[in-house]
C-alpha cells in the first residue's frame, strides 16, 4: 500500500485546514494511500517534518498551507535522495506556488485534483543555500515589500500590494549597479530590480515572466534597468499584460546559471521571504521533484515552447 504523510501548518488560512483534516485523511485512504499528518508547531518545523518523512519512505508528501510552509517542505527535501512526490494544498494567504500549478484553492476541490494523480517533474531554483519554486530576486522595489503589514498584503491583494509598494518608494527609487553573469554570458549595468524566475506565477503578476516553462531546466531572467518614475509605472503597467519584455528599459533571457554580484549592500527574496544578502549564485535544479499537477497546468505548459 501507498503511503501519504501530510505535514500541514494548523495556523495558515484562518486555521482552516484543521476542520477539513478529518475527511481529507478518508479521501486519501479511499484512493489507496495509507496516511498520516504532521502539525507544524513553529517556523523550521516542516523543514524538519519533510526531512524525516523522505527518510520513513513516504510516497507522497502534502504540504499544506501558504507559501511559506510549502518553501520549508521543500528545503526539508530537495538535499536528499529517493524524494517522495510532493501535492500542494493551498491554504494561506499567498498561494502562489498553488497557482502556478493550477491547483484550486478550495481544500477539497485540491485533495481531489491531487487524487487524479498527474504527476510532473519541475525544476527546482537553488541560490545560495536556498531553494525556491516560483522565483527570487532583488531590487530597491523587492526589499520594500517586507515593510508592507501582512494584514494590507491581503486586503489589498498581491498588485495593489506591490502598488502600495510604488507608493512608498517614491522619495527612493534608485538603481542599483550590478555585474550578472548567465551562462557564460555578462551583463553590467544600473539596475532598479532583477528576478529570477522559474514559474510564471509571480506575486499576482501572472504575466511577469509569461514564457517560464517549469520544466526545463531554465529560469526566466527579467532585469528592470535604471529608469526615472514614470518610465517605471509606465513600464509596471505593461507588466501586468505581459507587455513589457520588449520595451527597452527591459533586459530577458533565459538561463540556467547565474551570478548576481553587486559592490552595494543588496537584499534577496525568495518566494516573497527575506532571503540573506546578495551575492547569489543561482542554480536551476532540473526536473528535480516530481509534483502532483492539475490537468490544466499540464495543458498550459504543453503549449509553451520550449
Ligand atoms: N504552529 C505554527 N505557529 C506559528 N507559525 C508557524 C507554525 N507552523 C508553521 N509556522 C510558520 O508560519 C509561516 C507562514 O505560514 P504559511 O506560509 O503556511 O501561511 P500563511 O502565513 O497563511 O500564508 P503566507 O505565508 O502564504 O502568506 C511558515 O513559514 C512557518 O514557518
């Protein structure tokens, strides 16, 4: 018999997942899977949880919560051999990496997604000692949004967050210089933010990165180069429709390695958390967890071009 650990964090989402525990784990059993869960109690816990359940041979490993728990879960098991497959069920307030998979938000209506049982392998984005799914990156702009209080991220949602964010740098919108180099290649400019991106679901902005392609073995690089306000919103504008690779102030390629060194003091983000300081080296981890995927996520990566 199959074997599911879910490592779930009892705080997320208004401590939601709690109350559907009891008929996810009859879900699970109907189709096969004997299964026990896992309640995080603090920060790191499902760092560790993951570790021990890739060591007890588990089949399938369900992360349940926010972003920020399915990143630990992820930590916890990328390092090791002989990884169990990994589901998502969204249950936080930014579900990003949910989406990027097309996984849908309700409890329910995510364990029955995770039981048609389509699986993926998709890359996995290495910088520094961290792991990440959705993307990385730095900027002036980036470091602004730990000062938004979580309560106005959710109320607002992700765009006007990142908006209200606009906001508050106005009086310090200021490049940064950088060296960037990607696969061999350089780049040496002022810059105002740079991203790294694996998934094409960044922050709410769907459109950020549209070509990202999860699956092979490269990131979406999207450097902002130093531009004055306007310049800036205008170009923020077209980003939300997936406009903006074009536009000059815009540098896009892909690549699988890159280094990002700067002389200034710079902040890294990972998964939308403070992430160390730069400088990073970036290491795209090709098809290296295989994820339990929605039918429409597979359609959706089928029709981008490699
Ligand atoms: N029992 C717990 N008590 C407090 N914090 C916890 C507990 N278990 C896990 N955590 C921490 O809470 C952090 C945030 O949780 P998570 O990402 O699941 O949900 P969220 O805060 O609702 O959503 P998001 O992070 O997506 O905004 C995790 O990174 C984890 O370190």
């Amino acid at each position: 018999m199959k074997r599911a650990r879910i490592i779930y964090n009892p705080t997320s989402g208004r401590e939601a997942f709690k109350k559907e525990l009891p008929e996810v784990l009859r879900r699970f059993e109907e189709a096969g899977y004997e299964t026990s869960a896992h309640s995080t109690t603090c920060e790191g816990d499902a760092i560790s949880a993951a570790r021990k359940a890739v060591e007890r041979q588990f089949d399938l490993i369900v992360a349940a919560g926010g972003d920020g728990t399915i990143n630990e879960v992820i930590q916890g098991m990328a390092e090791q051999e002989n990884r169990p497959k990994l589901a998502i069920i969204p249950v936080g307030t930014t579900n990003d990496f949910a989406r990027a998979l097309s996984i849908p938000r309700e409890i329910l209506k995510a364990v029955d997604v995770i039981l048609e049982n389509r699986t993926r392998k998709l890359d996995i984005g290495k910088v520094n000692d961290h792991y990440f799914m959705n993307i990385a990156g730095a900027g002036k702009l980036t470091e602004l949004t730990y000062d938004v209080p979580s309560k106005l991220k959710t109320m607002l949602g992700q765009l006007a967050y990142y908006l209200k964010g606009i906001e508050l740098l106005l009086p310090a919108l200021k490049p940064t210089k950088v060296q960037i180099e990607y696969d061999g290649k350089w780049f040496d400019d002022e810059i105002m933010l740079f991203l790294v991106s694996n998934s094409n679901s960044v922050g709410g902005f769907e459109k950020l990165a549209p070509d990202a392609k999860m699956d092979d073995g490269y990131f979406d690089l999207v450097i902002l180069r130093k531009t004055n306000l306007a310049e800036f919103v205008r170009i923020a504008s077209l980003a939300t429709r997936g406009a903006h690779l074009d536009d000059k102030h815009v540098f896009y390629t892909k690549a699988n390695r890159i280094k990002v060194h700067t002389e200034e003091k710079m902040q890294l983000n990972i998964d939308g958390e403070y992430g160390g300081l730069l400088p990073g080296e970036f290491e795209n981890l090709y098809q290296h967890i295989e994820f339990l995927v929605s039918k429409d996520f597979i359609e959706k990566q089928d029709k981008i071009e490699s």
